[in-house]
C-alpha cells in the first residue's frame, strides 16, 4: 500500500517545471572572468594547513591592503582583493593565534577566547548530503568546569578548528575542519560527541587509535564569512552594477534603469484616497508631490523620493525617527507598482530578530513573501520558508535537475563506503582484523599467510573455535583491547548558566535549524571500533619491525614482539583503507556540491513567485547563487551601518538596478573578531554605509524623532547636532513613578572595577546599586517588562542577572538585562546603564566608542538613569565629558551627583541614596511612617509604601466585642478571623470533658449527662514563630494564639456552628455514628481525628471505633490549605492512650506542643483523654 504525504491513497499533484540553467552557469568553473586573473580568485574555501601555521607566507606579518575609506578605489579588482584578503585574515587570525598559543604551551588549560580538548578520537563516520563527515568524541578536561551544552556557545556548528596528533602538537602538523553538527543529545554524553566535515578530503584519517588534540577559537566565528569570501570571489569575474559610485565614488547617481522606463507611479497605497477607491498617480522624475502622505513628515517624504528615484539610495536614520516606517513607505509604494512579470524584490538585515521585525510588518499588506534561512523564531513567518511552502504543495519534480540523481548517487556511495569500513565495526571489535585483509592489502604475503594457518591447526587453542582466524592463534595474549581512557567526572562545578536568554553578537550562521536540518540531510552513520592494540608497552623500533616482517614463518616471530607486529600491521592496513576513504570522500564532495545544486534548482520554483524575499546578509553571500538566478533588480538592506562592506558588496548581483541602504553609522559598527583589524590602519569595521557618508555620497536623513523626551534627547545631541528634531508626542510621556520630575539622573560613584573569571569587567558596588534601584521603580508599580538595563560589559551583565534572582522582592519579575550590543534597534520605556569602568589610569574600553554610547544613551522612552564614575568617563571621552555637562547644566537641579534622589509623592519627600545600606530605609516610597491606616481601622506599621495594605499583616489587639459573652477579641487582627466565642460557654452547654475509660460501652446515657473531670484550661500565650524547618514549628506559634479550651460535645458542635468553614475536630460522637473517611484537606468540621498506631498515619473519620486503642498516642495534625503551612503532625509524647481532636489552626499559625499544664491530673502531661483542643 502507498501511503502519500498528503493523505491515505489520494495521489498529490505531480508538477513538473524546467531548470533553470543559470544556476548551474553560476557554479561552473569554467566562465569566463571579467579582468585579469589573480591568485585569491581560487583559493579554497577553508583555510590551508598552511594559513594556521603561519608558514604559507614569510616572516612574521600579513601583508594586507586596508580599507580605502576616504578617496576612491583605484579599481574594482583591487577593492575586492583587499576586502577578501580582510575578510579571510579576520576569519582565520583567531584560530591561527590559538593554534600558535597551544605550540608553545602544549599543556595549557582553556582561556576565555581558547578552548583546548584532549582525549580526541574518531568514533565514526557520517554521510550527510552536505558531504562526508568524521565523528569524534572528545574530553573537556582543560575547560576546568562542566560544561553545560544547553546554554554553550562552543563548537557550533560553522565554527572552525585545528587538530593534531596528541605527541605532535602542532609542530608539523595541522587538520582543519568545520564543526558539522552539534546535536544537544550527543555533546550531552560522556564523553561528548561531534561531527567534524574536514577542509580537504586528503586530510581524513579513520584510525580510532589515532589520539589528537583539537583547538577552537571562540573569539571568532568562520561560518558566516566563509559565504562571503566565495562570494567575492565569484563577483570578481561578474560585472560589477554601481561600480562608478561604490568603488569610483561619483557623486551624480541616477535613476533606477526600471524607473527611467516605467517613471509614472501609482500613490494611492500611501495616501487616503485609497479608501475611495481613487488611483493617485506621478511621474516621480518630473514632479514629486509636494505634501507627505502615508503619515510621513517631511524629513521621511524626502527620504522616500530618494529611496525611490536614485539607484543608489542611502538613508540615515538617528535613534527613533522610523527608519523601518520609512522603508515599509518605500516598500509599500514599489511593491504596489510592481508588474507581474517583474522579479522579486530582496530586503536584508544583520540579524534574524531585525529581518523578522521587518517583515513583520511587510506581512500586513502583503502575504506573498518567502524567508530564505530557517533562523527564525516567528512562527508564522517560518510558515513562509520553502521548506514549509514545500510540504504543503504538490510534488514537484525539475526536468533535469541534479536533486534526484546526486541522491542516488550519494546512496551508492554510501553502500560503498559500509564495505570498505566494515572490518572496523563495533562488531569485531574484540578480535583482530582478518590475515586475509592484510594479504588482499599486500601486508602480509601468500606464504606469511600459509605459515600461520598451517600453525594454527596444528597448535589450536582449545579456548578459540574452530573457524578463528589464524592471527588469532598467533597473538594469542600478546593484544588486548584498545582503552581511550577517558575519565568523564572530574569533579568540575558546573558552568555559568544563563538563566535568562541573550546572544551578545548574534551569530548569523544561516545554517538552518541546526538538529532539523542535520536530521534531515544525515543518510547514514558508520560507527568505527578501535579494536585490539599490543598489550605489550615496550616500545618496538619501525627498522626492528620491518626486519620481522621479513620473516616468512610468523611462528618465529617472538612472542614479545608479536604485539607490536600487529600495532604495525594493522596501522599500515588502516592508512592503506584511509586513502581509499579519501577518493571516496572527494567524489561524494563533488556530488554534495551538484546536491546543493540540484536544491537551488528546486527552491527556484518557489522563489521566483514570491513578490519579496527576506533573508540575513548572510544570507545574500549563502544564497547568492540561487538569488543571481532570479536575476532581482531591487536589493533593500536595514541596519546597513551595522554590515561590514563586503557583505554589501556581493549583493551587487549582475542585474542589480536599485539598491537602497538604510542605517545609522553614529550607532553600532560591524563586528570584526581581529580587533587589530578595526580602526587604524586597516578600518575593516568601517561599512560601506559609513565610508561613503564619510566621502559626502549623497544622502536622506531622517530628522524628527517620536521615541525619547527632550530631556533624553539632549544627551546625544553632541553627535547629531540641531539637525535632530523631537516630535509634539514626545512631550506627553509619563514621569517616572518614584523618581519626581527626573527623567534622567547619573549616579556618579567611585567604586572600583575588577575582573571575572573570563576577564570580563565588573563592578559589584555598581550591580547592587542598579538591583536595588531596579526593585525601587518596579515597587513603585513600574512594570518590570517596561525597564531594560543595559550595561557595555557581558560580565556585569551576568552579574547583575546573579544580584537581582538574589531579590526576593524581583527574583519573580521579567525585566531584560542586556549588553548595548544586542539592544540595537530596539527600546523601552526606561531604561537603567551601568557603566562598570572605574580606576585611576587604565581607561574606560566600550565607554570610549561613541557608536555604543549613542545606542546606550538612545534606547529610553521616558526614564534614563546611568550609574558610573562619571570623572573617570570624562577623562577618557569627549563623548561623556559633553554628556556630564549637559546633564550638570542647571545648578539648582542638576541630573548628575554621588547621591541617587528618590521621590515620594505622597509625603512631597525626597530620599537621598548614596551607599547600598541607604536602601534599607525605604521599600518604594520614603522613610516616613505611612500613615494610613489598614482596612481593621489600626495604622498601618510599615514605613512610607506606594503599594496596597492588602499583604501587611496588622499586629494589633483586635479587641472587637464577642457575642456571647461580651469580652474583647483577643486575636490579633491579621489574618481575618470571626469575631466569636469559643469558650463554649454558650447557653446551651456546660464546659466538660469526659473519661474515655472502660465504662463508654457500659453508659447509655446522653453525654452532657456524664460528670465532667475538669474544666476550662488556659495557658500563656505562645512566642513568635521564627522557624520553618519541620521540628521547630511542631513547638512554635505565632504570636496571638488563644487559649486552650476543653470543649463538652454540644460545646464543640455549637462552636462549629458557629465558625462555619473552619475546621474543628469533635469529640467522639454516639457509637452509632457511621464513620466517614476524609483525607483531603482537613477534617470537615464536627468530625474526630483518630490516631492509629498500628500504620503511624492519622486517619480522619466522622465517628471512632467503639473502643480507643490502649496504645494510641496523642498527635495534632496541621493540615495544608494555610499559606507556607504544610500537612505536619505532632507528638503529645508517649504517656498512655491520648486521642484527641484539633481544630485547624488560623492562616500562618502553627500548634505548639503542650508542654506545661499544670491543671491537667499527673503533672505536665498532654491534654487529657477525651479531650477536645481548639487552636487559633
């Protein structure tokens, strides 16, 4: 039967659609170049063994060309050498450095940017359609710490390593590999496991003896530029579109080719006529209209006319002034006068969380999109990836395509490949390879083979079967089984865990969904066995074994040495299966490369159509293949001050018209992972969006600003000047609650910095000050999820996480705590900076880069507040010597001082907070008593509090007049409680307790007849509960308990009567009562507590057995229903039969153990048999 994805028995649609040959042209080798040709144009894609040693090249440096930023390039070759040759060095100087550390300290332990793993084997071999990969196991001893993989950044996938033999070290020799796959389940075991795909298949060696070292660099990430690097060298042999203005700078920029043909364009999307149906059309070259519509202002209608009239469109946009409302405008207007056959438009941004957000909003007005990469959290836009668009359309097949035969093909590789490995197999891992491997291989000869079987029959074993192999016989105990001995517990403590999610540089990899995509595309997995080993450790020389080995009569060969024979032989056989792996492994790449093919080939179907495409920067250098082949002529970036240049550069595609770059180059850079490549001399941090503002290439800016208040606002008016406006909407935000009229305030301290355990900065005096304030404004009613605090430094960051789960008043409350990185583009009501630098004369780090301290300073709404050493600051900025001042520029309020002023409203009181103990006068409001008083009429206790007297409990004398015999409450008020009399003292009842002797079965009277034994009994009040531990509470209460009273049976009814929902246990009831059994929550009322001491369990019945058992002992059960008050029970100790009912105590109370009763008959004793006990 067949079973179809898209039901029982109903065949799906089959569609058929041609190829696209232009995909193919695209990676066909053979094209023609535009220029002459330069060795950089064909350098493979990862690094050389070369590159990581440092021996590719003479001499101790790099010769590299920087970045050309303030004239024009001379040609488009050497623009686009220089930045490969950049972009590669920063790709790989991590590693190469790491590497260099390990060679000269091969024992060292893990550092921060370093992480060194020993014990490393391989353990198997992978085949994905991606290519072959070889599994390893690997022990992170040197890391010091248990690594939690979760939260682990280390070997992701895309990251690059080095590894070596263990006793070489890197001397001589170098493997370099990219981390294939890193699934959670398997770095989880120990020890931990990953798939390593190899730069070169020559570079694969199988042999699971085989010890290596492996170092990664966390300081770098190759995976995204390894896309780029490809890129620009397949744009070096296309022609370069708006060549003239990105290299050539020339300031006269055109029209789009498409807008000069078509130059009339339909305005309605944008303005309200479209309500009216009403089609608003002009011809943008000759008259641009005149009046903003779509709700743009002037600066933003500006910025549309360039974004639509010029083919190279740059646009700034300061912090808050809608630079992706603008896009949407200008996406909007070119999507509505796009024409059917017209390709698709692509829009790009640095990360996934600002693609998304992008298309977000373009998803409003239009539903045919698709997202290329398969990073997103979103999951209705992950509806719109191809993978998700496949499943749920018919199959399709490409006439021609390379998708279905590179299939098969790999298949058949990989049916080859399980031949060839199968003597490594787990399952023969507990004897040796076959003589007839090393005979087939020309190790052993015909007669060396003979010698040994011919033996063996005559000297069998008994122990060894019949059908052993020979070599069996032979090594008899001279080989044991291979140990890596590898030790997993070693006693670590475990890694920093973030609790709280936060990638402080997201890592655009592209690599899909990571453990789904590498589930899909694995096809096979061959596990490789070490085998068996010489269990002889005497070293034997290679000239001594090769002497042996001469010898035509194994059986001659010592004992001793045969062990090592073995070791020789089979290390020979396995370099020997080794090569044969290399071919295989070289043509299963080439079919991998053709696979990846024949998937463009499809997803081509699905793109072309799409009317707009999203994908990361990343993205373009990664799809750029199947992108060129939709020939697209509209390319949109957001953040584009954000990307480094030559991921801009390779969107250039041959049929690029238009493209438009939307950014901010006073705000964040693009990331380099060499530091020594930012900046001076090299400026590889310098984006194409910066450098040709830095040329004055003609540009938009946005100028009127709808997010910060003008008090905000001033701060980052030293980088933009009078040309930033605020709106009329900005004036109508809130104050700050508990702060007054201070919208901002630097809290100016002097506390010293220090370092973590990665040498991240930190300052703990800063963390509690920020925790503490932070609790502040969300006591003061502040949501927590409108504050944000931000901080330069990662270690503070975690810090600060660390301090706040420490308070109880927060630990509960979601607030985001993150680097000034990671916040770019976004924003919030308020917003806390911790600085961290604070010395004498090292300087300040991130503090001095003015992009950071521009989106530090521009993420609030309404409420800034930066704690710091602002002279330190001063001294090391001209940034925030201006922001000091500004903030220090009334006198007589200044927003900058060592004391924090704190604001209550309701006492007009201001609360000066200069050290952490200064915090522990006030919650939320001021030091002064409340005031008010609580709902019981009492004053509430506490200090000056903006919340509600709900939870304050009041401690007071109730003193309310009871009922029925008119004496005060003697509860205290909290928590409620009814105002009645316990005593049972009613009219209709006499306080008594009765002898549950012998004599109950023979009484037949009523029980209010029986004589009592004594009456009421109090005693003292109880202490405070101070404890929560089991033991302590049995013998504590809090304070307020009422007295004891012994209850007659009416008595006790009448007060359950009377208390209606409060538990209380009865004395036993008439012999007849049917017993019902309860364990819920506590007895219902008028029921009895029997304790049986058979099973130690107190059971809840309504009536007890006719007789008590002799031996029970007195317990007093608290059952669970009151806040913090667990089901507890209680001893009275062991003096006779005392079963005894208990009335559940009020919320928070406990029982305490009756220990001094002097009116009770014996002594101190526990309450008497028969007894009722009622507690408060």
């Amino acid at each position: 039967m067949s079973l179809f994805r898209h039901g029982y028995g109903q065949r799906p649609n089959k569609q058929v659609r041609p190829v696209n040959p232009e995909i193919r042209q695209y990676f066909d080798p053979d094209l023609p170049v535009y220029g002459p040709w330069k060795p950089w144009q064909t350098k493979p894609e990862l690094p050389s063994t070369e590159e990581i040693l440092g021996t590719d090249i003479p001499g101790d440096f790099v010769a590299l060309t920087p970045n050309c930023i303030s004239e024009p390039w001379v040609s488009k070759e050497e623009y686009l050498e220089a930045h490969y040759a950049l972009i590669r060095e920063d790709s790989i100087a991590p590693l190469r450095n790491a590497v260099a550390r390990v060679r000269a300290d091969p024992f060292m332990k893990d550092t921060p940017d370093i992480s060194i793993y020993e014990k490393v084997f391989v353990v198997g071999v992978t085949l994905a359609r991606a290519g072959l990969a070889l599994h390893i196991q690997f022990s992170t001893r040197r890391a010091g710490k248990n690594i939690a993989w979760t939260y682990s950044n280390r070997l992701n996938p895309g990251t690059i390593v080095a590894l070596t033999p263990k006793h070489n070290a890197f001397l001589s020799k170098c493997v370099v590999a990219v981390v294939a796959c890193r699934l959670l389940e398997a770095v989880e075991k120990d020890p931990p496991e990953v798939d390593l795909f190899l730069a070169s298949p020559n570079d694969i060696e199988i042999d699971p003896q085989q010890e290596w070292i492996m170092v990664e660099s966390r300081a770098g990430y190759f995976e995204a530029n390894r896309h780029t690097l490809t890129a620009l060298q397949k744009l070096s042999k296309e022609s370069f579109p708006l060549n003239e203005h990105i290299c050539s700078l020339a300031r006269d920029i055109d029209a789009p080719g498409y807008i000069n043909t078509e130059p009339c364009m339909d305005f309605t999307p944008l303005s309200e006529a479209s309500a009216l149906d009403i089609t608003i059309k002009y011809d943008i070259l000759k008259r641009w209209p005149s009046q903003p519509m779509g709700k743009l202002d002037a600066s933003q209608w500006s910025a549309l006319n360039r974004m639509l009239t010029k083919k190279l469109a740059i646009i700034q946009g300061p912090p808050g002034t809608g630079k992706t409302f603008t896009s949407i405008a200008a996406l909007r207007m070119m999507l509505s006068n796009k024409g059917p056959k017209d390709p698709p438009i692509i829009i790009a941004a640095q990360t996934n969380h600002a693609l998304d957000q992008l298309i977000k909003h373009i998803s409003v007005f239009e539903k045919n999109y698709v997202r290329l990469g398969g990073r997103t959290s979103d999951p209705e836009i992950r509806k719109r990836t191809p993978y998700e668009i496949r499943q749920n359309q018919g199959l399709l097949t490409i006439e021609g395509g390379l998708l279905t035969p590179m299939r098969k093909k790999q298949n058949k590789l990989a049916a080859e490949l399980d031949k060839l490995l199968e003597p490594l197999a787990p399952s023969n891992n507990s004897k040796p390879l076959a003589a007839s491997l090393f005979l087939e291989h020309g190790l052993l000869s015909q007669e060396q083979v003979d010698s040994l079987q011919e033996t063996a029959h005559r000297w069998q074993q008994s122990n060894l079967p019949a059908n052993a192999d020979p070599l069996t016989a032979w090594l008899s105990d001279c080989v044991r089984e291979f140990d890596s001995e590898y030790a997993g517990d070693f006693g670590f403590v475990d890694d920093d865990i973030d609790l709280e999610y936060e990638q402080l540089k997201e890592i655009e990899v592209e690599h899909g969904r990571y453990e789904d995509d590498w589930s899909a595309f694995k096809t096979r997995f061959f596990p490789l066995s070490p085998g068996l080993c010489s269990s002889n450790s005497a070293k034997v020389s290679r000239m001594t074994l090769e002497h042996l080995l001469k010898e035509k009569d194994f059986y001659k060969i010592h004992k001793r040495y045969r062990g090592a024979v073995y070791d020789y032989l089979r290390e020979q056989l396995i370099a020997i299966m080794g090569e044969q792996v290399q071919r295989l492994a070289q043509t299963y790449k080439d079919c991998s490369t053709n696979f990846q093919i024949g998937r463009f080939e499809r997803d081509y179907c699905i793109l072309q159509e799409a009317k707009i495409i999203g994908m990361t920067t990343t993205g373009l250098s990664k799809y750029r293949g199947l992108v060129s082949s939709l020939n697209p002529r509209v390319i949109l970036i957001e953040e584009a001050a954000e990307v480094l240049e030559a991921p801009v550069a390779v969107a250039c595609l041959p049929s690029l018209q238009h493209l438009i770059l939307v950014g901010d180059h006073q705000q964040l850079k693009g990331q380099c992972a060499d530091y020594e490549l930012c900046g001076h001399p090299f400026y590889l941090d310098v984006s194409m969006f910066e450098r040709l503002m830095i040329n004055e290439m003609p540009y938009a800016m946005l100028q009127e600003q709808r997010r910060m208040v003008p008090e905000i606002r001033k701060l980052v008016a030293p980088i933009y000047g009078d040309l930033l406006r605020d709106h009329p909407s900005v004036g109508n935000h809130p104050l700050v609650p508990g702060m007054g009229d201070k919208r901002s305030f630097f809290f100016d301290h002097t506390a010293h910095e220090s370092n973590d355990s990665l040498l991240s900065k930190v300052n703990d005096f800063e963390a509690s000050m920020v925790v503490n304030f932070l609790a502040y404004l969300v006591m003061n009613k502040v949501p927590a999820t409108s504050i944000t605090v931000l901080t330069f430094y990662n270690g503070q960051r975690k810090l600060i996480m660390r301090k706040k789960s420490q308070n109880h008043n927060i630990s509960n409350s979601y607030v985001n705590i993150l680097t000034v990185d990671s916040y770019q583009g976004e924003e919030n009501d308020i917003a806390i900076l911790s600085l961290v630098r604070s010395n004498d004369h090292r300087g300040i780090g991130f503090l001095a880069q003015d992009n950071r301290v521009c989106v530090a300073l521009s993420r609030a709404k309404y409420g800034l507040y930066i704690f710091g050493n602002a002279q330190c600051a001063s001294k090391h900025s001209n940034f925030w010597y201006s922001v000091t001042n500004v903030m220090s520029e009334d006198p007589e309020d200044p927003r900058i001082g060592p004391a924090l002023p704190l604001y209550c409203t309701r006492h007009n009181q201001e609360t000066l907070i200069e050290t952490l103990k200064d915090w522990n006068t006030i919650t939320d409001g001021c030091n002064k008593p409340c005031g008010k008083n609580l709902p019981c009429g009492h004053p509430c206790p506490r200090k000056c509090h903006g919340s509600e007297h709900d939870w304050v409990s009041c401690k007071q004398r109730c003193r309310e007049i009871r009922e029925c015999c008119n004496s005060p409450c003697i509860c205290v008020c909290s928590p409620p409680h009814v105002h009645d009399c316990f005593c049972g003292m009613g009219k209709e009842s006499k306080t008594q307790v009765f002898d549950a002797g012998p004599d109950w079965d023979d009484f037949d009277g009523d029980d209010d007849d029986r004589e009592p034994k004594i009456g009421p009994i109090s005693r003292p009040r109880a202490p405070t509960r101070t404890s929560t531990s089991a033991d302590e509470d049995a013998t504590r209460c809090a304070e307020g308990v009422r007295r004891w009273q012994a209850f007659a049976q009416r008595g006790a009814l009448l007060d359950d009567y009377r208390r209606a929902g409060i538990v209380v246990g009865g004395e036993r009831p008439q012999k007849d009562a049917t017993p019902v059994k309860q364990n819920v929550v506590g007895p219902v009322e008028g029921t009895l507590i029997d304790f049986d001491d058979d099973d130690g369990q107190a059971q809840v019945l309504g009536a007890e057995d006719d007789q008590p058992a002799a031996s029970a002992k007195g317990w007093m059960v608290t059952y669970d229903g009151a806040r913090d008050c667990p089901a507890k029970a209680m001893t009275f100790g062991d003096h006779g039969p005392h079963p005894i009912g208990a009335e559940r105590p009020k919320e928070y109370l406990l029982p305490e153990l009756a220990t001094d009763y002097d009116h009770f008959p014996g002594g101190w004793s526990s309450p008497a048999e028969g007894q009722l006990i009622e507690l408060s």
